[in-house]
C-alpha cells in the first residue's frame, strides 16, 4: 500500500473526533440533577443506563428517548417535550474533543492533507458541534446525509465527500469508530480504511474490512509519511 498517494483524511465525527461517552456521560449526569425533584423515585444510574440503552446517537432519536423515559419510570409533573428542550437548550455544552484531536486535525493541515467529516444528521447540528469542538477552521469539507439525502453507510454519502475534495477513493484515507458505518463501506469504496477502537467494541470490522486500526488520533501521523521531526 503506497501511502504517498493520500491526499485526504477524512473523519468520522461523534466517537471519533468529538468524545462521545465522555459528552454523553456529563450531559445526562447535569440533565439529572436539573430535574432532579421529578425523579425523586428515579436513581442516577437508572436513568443513565436508560438513556444510553435507548439513545442510538442520532439527533433525531432524541423525543423517543425521552417519551420512553417518561412512560417507563412513570413521571409526572414532567413530559417528554420538557426533557427534550432542555438537550436543545443544554446539550451544546457537552461536546468534548479527545485530547489529540485538535493536535492532530493541525498537522494534518500542516502536511496540506485536505480534511473531510462524514456524519448522520442535520447539517447545522454538525457544523455547531465541530464549531463547539473548535475544529470547524481545520476541516476542508462536512459532509451529511441531510444534504445528500443518503445515511451512512451508503456510498452515495461517501461519494459525495470525494466530489467535494476532488480525490479519487485510494487517495483518500478513512477513519471512523463504527465497523458498519465507516470502515467497511470505506473500504469497499476503495478508500483506506481506519478503524478508531477505543475500548470494548460491539462489532468489529473484518480483517479483510480494514488497513489500519489506532486507539488515538495521533497514531495517524505514525501511519502516514510524516517523519517524528516533522509532525
């Protein structure tokens, strides 16, 4: 594999440039304690573990989440609207990068890679949250299956990120968290796949899904030929 030739890194957002146990984890802890006398009957944990049990990560799940909430731990005084302002209102406060990412994004600019972010959503969510993560001036090109109108991990999205960077699929390198949604439909695009494993994964991608796998950001400039003394 000459990795020369790559003139892109393009990145998955949420688990892979923003923290997302770390967001979501201190989201739902202050969330708790803003409503905290409507859930006299409710633990911490429970509501934790209920929310990340319902939650799948998308913005647009976020009113069943809460209706499910109301109905299965019987709260009243409260509805689901009221849990659901507040994420609107709150959430925004709980983006977190990883403690590369920002390093990393830089030297990839540095090295003048272009940089690209795929994402499930709405655009303008997307565009805050890499706003909020202080990324947005780092990244070349967002891509979202809003205005593409296809959800990863369907090549259409993929293709469009290529369009916009002007790169063909083995110059462009892929680096997600999600075996199904970013490293193999990455890799089945032609483009070099990364696998971001941080932790315990669900799913793993197959072998023959994958060229690299890191557990930090910044292992990508050890991949790529960039010398220690220049990165």
């Amino acid at each position: 594999m000459d990795l020369t030739k790559v003139k892109a890194v393009v990145f998955d957002l949420e688990g892979t440039l923003l923290d997302r146990k770390k967001s979501r984890d201190k989201f739902i802890e202050e969330q708790y304690e803003r409503f905290h006398d409507y859930f006299v009957r409710i633990q911490q944990a429970d509501f934790r573990n209920k929310f990340i049990e319902l939650d799948d990560d998308e913005d647009h799940d976020k009113p069943e989440v809460y209706k499910a909430i109301i109905r299965d731990f019987h709260v009243d005084r409260l509805t689901w609207k009221d849990l659901f302002n507040d994420f609107e209102m709150h959430f925004y406060r709980y983006v977190f990068p990883y403690y590369d990412t920002l390093y990393t994004l830089e030297k990839l600019n540095k090295h003048e890679y272009l940089t690209g972010v795929i994402a499930n959503g709405k655009s303008k969510i997307k565009q805050f949250r890499m706003h909020a993560l202080g990324v947005e001036d780092a990244i070349n090109y967002l891509t979202t299956s809003e205005t593409v109108g296809y959800r990863k991990p369907h090549p259409k999205i993929f293709e469009d990120m290529l369009d916009q960077l002007g790169t063909l699929p083995e110059e462009t390198m892929y680096v997600g968290d999600d075996a199904l949604n970013d490293v193999a439909p990455a890799r089945a695009m032609g483009m070099i796949s990364v696998w971001f494993k941080e932790g315990e994964a669900e799913i793993e991608p197959l072998p023959e899904e994958v060229d690299f796998t890191i557990s930090t950001l910044e292992e990508l400039l050890t991949i790529l030929p960039i010398s220690k003394e220049e990165s």
